[in-house]
C-alpha cells in the first residue's frame, strides 16, 4: 500500500479539517450576523466541493497510471485449520458422495 506523503494528508485530512472547523464557526455566528455566515457558508461548500474534486481525481489518476499495482502487496498464505477443530464434509454435488475437501464450520462460502 501507498504511504500517504505530506501531499496526500494536506489535501485528504488537514485541508477538510481546516473547513469544517470554519463551517462550525460560521454556523455559531449564523443567529447574530446572518448575511456574513451564509457567505461564509457558501464558500466552505465551494471548498469542499473542489477539494472534493481535486481528490476524486488524484484517485482517478493513481489507479490509471498503475501505481496502486505497483505497491508491494503482502503474501496472502492460506490459514490451515487448528489440529484439534471440527471440520465437516462437503458434499460433491455431482455424484451425491462426499468430496476429499474439507472446509471448517462457519467457514465463508
């Protein structure tokens, strides 16, 4: 997986923070001084609807250069199932006789 730079959480965490805490002041100042908090308002969801803008697409752009297939991805080993748990028969669905695979209760799919 990608580490996220200095970039990434200017624009995916701090910047959006940073906005909202203006939205909440706004919205505290919004009974006493109404035509200043809704222009306030108004600009903090043109904010985040660029910021929002700009982040769909460096999205877009990481998974079409590839670069998210380039990130080291870890082994994936098969769990063996504990010595001593119950494992159940599955059924080949063919002949009607179980199968030689095993699979353990509650097990997925």
């Amino acid at each position: 997986m990608d580490t996220p730079d200095r970039e990434d959480w200017w624009w995916y965490v701090l910047t959006p923070c940073g906005i909202y805490a203006t939205l909440l002041i706004a919205a505290t100042m919004l009974p006493g001084h109404p035509h200043a908090s809704l222009f306030v308002i108004a600009g903090v969801v043109l904010s985040l609807l660029l910021i929002g803008i700009r982040n769909a697409w460096d999205t877009v752009t990481y998974v079409a250069t590839g670069e998210h297939e380039k990130a080291p991805v870890a082994a994936q080993v098969p769990a063996e199932p504990p010595a001593n748990s119950p494992q159940e028969v599955v059924p080949d669905s063919n002949r009607g006789e179980p199968a030689q695979t095993t699979r353990n209760p509650g097990e997925g799919e």
